[in-house]
C-alpha cells in the first residue's frame, strides 16, 4: 500500500519513465501492447471513481466557468488548431492527428495531476468528466465526416463503440462507488492515484510499441510528430491559458492545463486497428509531452498559483 502512495505523490517523474522506457526496452512494450486497451478503460473508471461529488458540485451550483472551459475545449480550441493547421499545412496525417489531438477530451489523469500540482482539480474533473461524455458526438464525426480519415468504422459504429466504452467505465465506477462508499473511498484516494499510476505506467509502456523500430527506420517521421506533438501541446496550453486570464491565475492554469493534455488514449482505444499507421504513429508520440510537460512546466504553474494566493 506505501508503495502505491509513493507512485501517487510522484505521478509526473514516474510517467515520463515509462514513456522511455518503452522506447528502451522494446520487447517490454511488445509484451504490454495487449494490455493497453484494457489499461485505458480501468484508468477511466478509476478517474470517474475518483470525482468528489460535493467538490465537483460546487462548480455545478455556478456553472458559468465550467461551461466556458467546456466550449473551449470542444470547440474553440479545435477552430484554433484547424487554422494553424491549415496555414502550416502539414502532411494530411499529420494534420489529422492534430486536429484529433484538439477535440479529443481531456486525459483523466489530469485531474489527479492537477490535484498533485494545486490546480483547481474540481473544475478539471467536472470539465473533463463532460468533454469525456459530448466524446461520442464529437469526436465521430469530425474524424469521419470534417477529417475525411480512411477507417473501416461507420460512423455510427465508431460513436457507439466510444459511447459503450464512456458509460461502461462509468458504470464501473458507480458501482465500486456504490459497494465501497464515499468515505472509504475518501481514505483509500491515495492508493486509488496510485493504481492509476501503475495503468498509466502500463499504458505507457505499451504505446511505445514499434516505435524503437520507427526511430531507426524512419527517425525524420519521428523527430518531426514528437516535435509536432509538443508544439501542439504547448500551443493549446498557452491559448488556453491567454483565454481565461480573467478569470483568474488558477482556473486559466487549469484551463491550459486540460487544453493540451488530451486524451489520445481514448481516441488509439477506439481506433485500434482502423486508422492509418502515420495516425497511430503521433498517437503514440504525442503521450510523450503528455507525461514529460508536467514536470518541465511545474515551475510556470507553481509561479501562477503563487500569483493566486495559493499555498
């Protein structure tokens, strides 16, 4: 049980481990690579297990900044991706895999990062619990219909499966709810992060799948999606950011924060085996930020909560 408190406090330095990790020691990823999709569905089960319903309420009760974040989110920030992907003009892949990056909904693991860093974790879960549920009727069809990707999945096979897998994790989760109790989960909410580190590291590992082989048979595809996926990143981050500076120096790092770290995981689960392989390629690169950002940004955002007032 220490052990899974350790992980817990220590989510960030772990996670970017596992990414390199995988790079490392290819056959590891190899041997995990079956476990990811499972990986991904336990981790968002446990995120949903994890939200607070009177913290999260709180928010509720005045709803008027969760729900600017959420079209931010859903539509602002993918608008803003699709103009600078459109004046960048990159390969079609790639172009694709940024856009998809902008509409999917924030990862789950930011809410328990945000918790880590001091950011308004309240406010990540109840935006990112809502992005994660609008998913099915988002993501579809601009992946079919706006993207024109070439998948085997209709589209009403492609919304139901994200939907089954949206609402199972969540089902999955009311029910632990449901057996255990708020207060024991309350207690147990250390070990709970940690086994969602231990998911994490798994999944992390096992997206680096092929990749060791990319980077010495095709290094420039690499070099190029790792730096497209953190300025992707990034980008978002800091118009997040701008965009909700009245509000405050804490919901705007938090806003930034979901911005750019979006759930690419949920988007490889469901298109496992249907999308292109350039496509899967920046899926997997683009985790890298995703788990290597919070510690190089950690200063940034403890300097803005410092701004905030924040301990």
């Amino acid at each position: 049980m220490r052990l899974l408190e350790y992980l817990a406090a220590r989510a960030a330095p772990v996670l970017a481990v596992g990414v390199f990790a995988g790079l490392v020691v290819p056959e590891l990823a190899r041997v995990l690579r079956p476990a990811l999709v499972p990986a991904v569905f336990l981790i968002a089960a446990l995120a949903f297990l994890r939200l607070e319903p009177r913290a999260v309420a709180v928010h509720a009760r005045r709803p008027l900044l969760a729900l600017l974040a959420l079209l931010w989110l859903v539509a602002a920030a993918p608008a803003l991706a699709w103009a600078a992907v459109g004046l960048a003009s990159p390969p079609r892949a790639l172009g694709a895999a940024i856009l998809l990056h902008s509409m999917a909904p924030p990862v789950f693991a930011g809410v328990a990062i945000a918790v880590l860093m001091g950011l308004d974790a309240p406010l990540a879960a109840l935006v990112t619990v809502a992005a994660t549920f609008l998913a099915p009727l988002t993501l579809p069809p601009s992946a079919l219909v706006v993207l024109g990707l070439e998948l085997e999945l209709g589209l009403g096979q492609l919304t139901l499966r994200l939907a089954l897998f949206v609402a199972g994790a969540a089902l999955l989760a009311a029910i632990a709810r449901g057996l255990a109790g708020s207060e024991r989960i309350a207690r147990w909410s250390n070990r709970i992060d940690g086994v969602s580190v231990v998911l994490f590291l798994v999944f992390a590992v096992a997206i680096m799948d092929g990749v060791s082989d990319l980077v010495w048979t095709r290094p420039g595809i690499v070099l190029a999606w790792t730096g497209a996926a953190f300025a992707t990143n990034l980008g978002l981050q800091a118009a997040g950011a701008l965009s909700f500076l009245r509000a405050g120096p804490r919901p705007a790092a938090t806003v930034a924060f979901m911005s750019g770290n979006r759930n690419l995981a949920l988007v490889l689960a469901v298109l496992e085996g249907e999308a292109e392989p350039d496509l899967l390629v920046y899926f997997a690169l683009g985790k890298i930020p995703i788990f290597a950002l919070p510690l190089l940004l950690a200063p940034l955002y403890r300097r803005a909560l410092r701004r905030d007032g924040a301990p």
